[in-house]
C-alpha cells in the first residue's frame, strides 16, 4: 500500500492489492487489462524459488506487463534472475528506489505501453 500511495504522488495510476493477491483463488480474478507494470513487494525473506515461482504466476496472468520485485526484508539472498523473462526487474531495500524505479519504466517509451496513455501499476 505504501509503494502504491507514493507512485500515485508521482502521477501514476496504482491499485495496491493484498499478501494473498497471488492466491490461486485471487490471482485468477484480478483485473490486468490496463496494467503496464506490476511491482511485487516482499517485506519478508523470502526465497529465490517462491520469488521465481511468484513472478512466473503473474507473468501467465500478465504477459505483456513489465514485472518489478522489491526485496525490503534485511535476510534477502540475491535473486538469479535466469528464467524469469526479459521484462522482469528487481530493486532492493528502498522504497524510495522502487518509486524511482517504476516512475523511469512510465516514462520510458516502450513497444507495449504508448505514452498517451496512463500507467497503471497493481502492487502486490
């Protein structure tokens, strides 16, 4: 919720959604139409594998999105990102970098997104 109230500071469209978002249950009931970039939030350790495995569920759910994975947690092990697709970034232990981050993908011009029209990013 934090990333998202700060991107929306920044002019950027944001829905922030819940941990449980990722639920088999829930993922299949979000809404990705509009979004261009979805930024997946970890406060707490969390494995190479989950975050892998994580970011291959949304990227079936939302191809063409631009996927960032924020490590905030002080025990995050460095992530290979091998596998992970070509449109997957990651930052960590900064909100500050992460807005930074998703406010620089907004105003890059990308053959996905046209910059007439707004960014939305779902924060998980």
């Amino acid at each position: 919720m934090v990333v998202a109230q700060l991107v929306e500071r920044e002019g950027i469209s944001a829905r922030p959604e819940r941990a449980d978002a990722l639920s088999m249950s829930r993922l299949f009931s979000w809404d990705t139409k509009d979004a261009t970039l979805i930024c997946l939030c970890y406060v707490e350790s969390a494995t190479s594998a989950q975050i892998r495995y994580a970011v291959r569920r949304v990227r079936r759910r939302a191809p063409e999105a631009l996927i960032l994975v924020a490590l905030f947690g002080s025990n995050i092990t460095q992530i290979e990102s091998e596998g992970l697709g070509g449109d997957t970034q990651f930052v960590q232990s900064s909100f500050r970098a992460t807005v930074d981050k998703i406010v620089a993908a907004a105003s890059a011009p990308c053959e996905n997104h046209s910059l007439a029209e707004p960014m939305t990013v779902a924060a998980v």
